[in-house]
C-alpha cells in the first residue's frame, strides 16, 4: 500500500485530523476539547484548526484515528 502525505492546500477539501486526548492528555493553551463526530472520542481542536474550518467550509474533521482509517478506506466496525 502506498500513502503520500502533502501539505494541504486551500481548495483541496478532505479530513482534518485532530489530535486525540489520550494521546495528548493535557493539550495546549488554545486548543478546545471536542469529541470526533465520528467514534465519539474526545479530541483536540486547535486555533489554527478553527481558522482552517472557518477558511475552507468543505473540510470535515475527525480523531487521528478516524482521519488515518477514512483516508486508508478501513471501515468503522
């Protein structure tokens, strides 16, 4: 299998992977707390996540985890 990571460019659309909470239990100063729309976990949204959103409406957002499996075509069981 082959993934390729770029850097995203306004226009492209797609996931915007945020960092989970157990992976990161404390975050940062001006991330906010918020659950994955799709498992439920609680993840973290950054200000340059919001800013993101609010610039580029098409983007949808998720865990790392959902981000990772939605990109590699794994289904939610």
């Amino acid at each position: 299998m082959n993934v390729s990571i770029t850097p995203h460019k306004k226009g492209d659309g797609g996931i915007l992977a945020l960092p989970l909470q157990s992976n990161i239990p404390k975050g940062r100063k001006d991330w906010h707390l918020r659950d994955c729309p799709v498992c439920g976990a609680k993840c973290w949204e950054s200000d340059l996540a919001r800013k993101a959103l609010k610039e580029e409406p098409e983007l949808r957002t998720a865990c790392t985890m959902c981000a990772l499996k939605a990109e590699l075509g794994i289904s939610k069981r």
